[in-house]
C-alpha cells in the first residue's frame, strides 16, 4: 500500500507540472508577394511584440507594401496601416497595438510602382489564429 501511495503522489506532482499555467504560442507568421521566383516583398508579423514588419527583398525598383487584419468578435477586419518599403534589404516596421490577443490576424505583403495607392500587384497573405 505504501508503494501505491508513493507512485499516486509522485504522478499527481508529474501531472500538475504539466498542466499549469504555460505562457501563451505566439502565432507570428511571414506573407510573401506572389511574383514569379522571386517573392520580393514579405511582411513579418511577431505575435509576442506586436509588430509588424514590411522588406524589399530585391533590386527591382519597385516597393514592398504590407500590412495586417485583425480579425474583430463582428466578424469584421480591423485594417492597420499599410507600410512602405523601398530597397533591397530594406525594411520598416509598425506597432500594431490588438486589443483582442486571441483574435486571427491576416498578414499581406505586396508589391508596388511608384507612389499611387492604386498600383499594388503580386499581392499574397497568410491567415494566423491569436495566442
């Protein structure tokens, strides 16, 4: 009887180190524009800091456009503000401040020619679930 005692005590500590509070999986992710081979945008969203980041990934001239969405209890996307990259290697970032951390967030990374908002292209995304 005293073995079963030790082994049902010793199971049940094993069980609650297993079972507390763990911290949270960030649910951070990388969207790339869609243009053939090259994937010259990309915008990086960091779950953990809240930020995101937008780069040109090559020497075409052309600029790096990203953003995300945050999925809101509607139903609707919380649209933060596009952010603009020009250069190769280049990269900018934002703070985006979620209010609702286990809300999906939808990253999309395009590319653009020249200033006017309406020249974006190759846009792809990627679809995260909140931690």
């Amino acid at each position: 009887m005293r073995l079963v005692t030790k082994l049902v005590v010793a199971g049940a500590a094993c069980g609650l180190m297993f079972t507390g509070a763990s911290p949270a999986m960030a649910a951070s992710a990388t969207a790339y524009s869609t243009d053939a081979g090259t994937r010259g945008a990309s915008t990086h969203f960091d779950d953990g800091e809240n930020i995101y980041t937008v780069c040109d990934r090559d020497a075409d001239g052309m600029r790096a456009v990203g953003w995300i969405e945050v999925r809101q209890a509607d139903g609707s996307w919380n649209k933060f503000p596009k952010i603009e990259a020009l250069g190769d290697g280049n990269c900018v970032s934002n703070k985006a401040y979620i209010i609702r951390e286990d809300a999906a967030v939808m990253i999309k990374a395009c590319r653009k020619n020249g200033d006017g908002a309406d020249r974006l292209r190759d846009c792809g995304s990627d679809t995260v679930s909140g931690s």
